[in-house]
C-alpha cells in the first residue's frame, strides 16, 4: 500500500505492541503472590509465563497471517478486545487452570505486537518500510536518537566522543579513523 498513516501513527502503533508484548511478563514478579492466594505449589503458577509464551508463537502462527487477508484495523481491534476479555478474565480467576487458560489466550492475542509491524511496513512510504517496522519494534519516536533536528547529517557518537576518556582503537583518534577522514575537532 503507499497510503502514508496518519501522523503518529507509528508511534501508537509502537505503544500499542510494547503495551501488548508486556501483558506476557506483567505477571512474573507477582508469581508467588498469585500462588499464594490461590493456594498451589509455585511449580503450577510457574507454567502462566510458560502458557503466555505458548500462546504467543500460537498467535504468531495461526493469526498473523491473516494481516494480509482481512482488514488490519478490524483484525487488530478484534484481537485487543480479546486481549481485554482474557485479562479480565486472568484478574479474576479463582482456579489455577483458569488463570493458565487465560494467560495462553493474552499470549496469543499478543501477536498484535507483530501485525503492527507488519501494518506499519505496509503504510510506510516507498523504501521506509524498514525503518517504519524499526520504529515499532523499538518503541523509539526517532531510529537516530543521537541526531540534532537541526543537523540532518549528523553521525552516531564514537566510543571517543560518546565517553570521554574511552577510545575504540589506539588509531581512534587519528585524523584516518574519522568517518571523513579529517581531523575531528571537539
């Protein structure tokens, strides 16, 4: 498609695959509350990350396929209001096997992370697929957060101008080590 999304659209579609991705790990540091208060072995709650992450390569596999044959927009809002139905569902589970059920369906409903991806690539301009698909698989408004705005032909730091002090290579401060090969001046 060469249609251009609108303006920070890639940006939410950033937000909304890191904010979907983290309902995978949200639950681990809690594990051994959650067993408590359920009152199993930590081994059976140890098995949520595990349905989390079996049913993310399930949604990577059976769902992401289908960005290609149905409206994203649809399929991505079919897929988070899933996502909010089986949170719901986790936060009020009473039984262990309920709570693995529920894990393994916001795992899969997490390939929304990768159909972004793929929906950001689609919407990109000619040649900028790339960077669209860096862009939400990052999180970074900016793939070069190391650039002025107002100097465009800025380079990445070296490790001698990055930490003062440091130098990559005992040639790293010749004038041949630069990337134009004259002398930096700081």
């Amino acid at each position: 498609m060469s249609r251009t999304p609108p303006r920070g659209g890639t940006l939410l579609l950033a937000a909304t695959a890191g904010t979907v991705i983290a309902n995978n790990y949200a639950v681990q540091p809690a594990l051994t509350a959650v067993a408590a208060e359920l009152d199993v072995p930590l081994p059976v709650i140890g098995l949520v990350p595990t349905a989390a992450l079996a049913g993310c390569m399930t949604g990577f596999a059976l769902l992401l396929p289908l960005t290609d044959h149905l409206a994203p927009n649809r399929l991505v809002t079919a897929q988070l209001t899933a996502l909010s139905a089986a949170l719901a569902l986790a936060a009020t589970a009473r039984d262990p096997y309920v709570l693995l059920a529920a894990y393994l369906l916001v795992g899969a409903a997490a390939g929304v992370a990768a159909q972004a991806s793929n929906i950001a690539d689609r919407h990109a301009r000619p040649g900028r697929g790339g960077t669209g698909v860096a862009l939400v698989a990052s999180g970074s408004p900016s793939p070069w957060p190391w650039r002025s705005r107002r100097t465009p032909s800025a380079r990445p730091p070296s490790a001698s101008t990055a930490w003062p002090g440091c130098s990559a290579s005992p040639r790293s401060r010749s004038p041949a080590a630069s990337p134009t090969g004259t002398a930096r001046t700081r």
